[in-house]
C-alpha cells in the first residue's frame, strides 16, 4: 500500500475533497509509477483521478458507522510516533 495514502474514513473534522482528490493522485501515481505524465497521457491521467476521486467521495459518505469520530491531531500524533519505532520494533 502507498504510504502516502491516508485513512480518510471518520474523521472529525470529516474529510474535504481537497483530501481524496490527493489520496486519488497518489493512488494514480502509484498505479501508473508516473510522477507526472507526458503530455500526452495527461487527460487520461487526470480523468482518472477525477473517477476515483468520485467513487471515493461517493464510499466515504455512504459508510455508516456507530464509532465516535478519530481526532485527526491525536492519529497524527500516533502515526508520527509509529514511523519513529525502528523498523520492526513492537
């Protein structure tokens, strides 16, 4: 999984698209391994952003859930202690 793409399901703030349509990109670029494409594979490249983006919009306000919403400032915070463990560290 890239690493850069986050969990953006029950947030509270709740995610903006600005979010997914980042999630989207790094999805595509992965997906592709094109950091940036060529001219001419551009408006495919964008295209494909924007259908994920929308299909992943659509799935995060479909999901339904009874768990209260993460604090985005206390996972970050978890997160960034995680990445400073060692790697296989416990």
């Amino acid at each position: 999984m890239c690493r850069n793409i986050k969990t953006l399901y029950n947030f509270d703030p709740p995610v903006t698209s600005e979010e997914v349509r980042a999630a989207s990109l790094q999805f595509v670029r992965k997906i592709t391994g094109f950091h940036k494409p060529s001219k001419f594979n551009e408006a495919a490249f964008d295209a494909a952003i924007q259908e994920i983006a929308a299909a992943s919009l659509r799935l995060l306000q479909s999901l339904e859930t009874t768990v209260s919403p993460k604090n985005r400032e206390r996972e970050a915070v978890k997160a960034k202690a995680r990445t400073a463990q060692p790697f296989g560290a416990s």
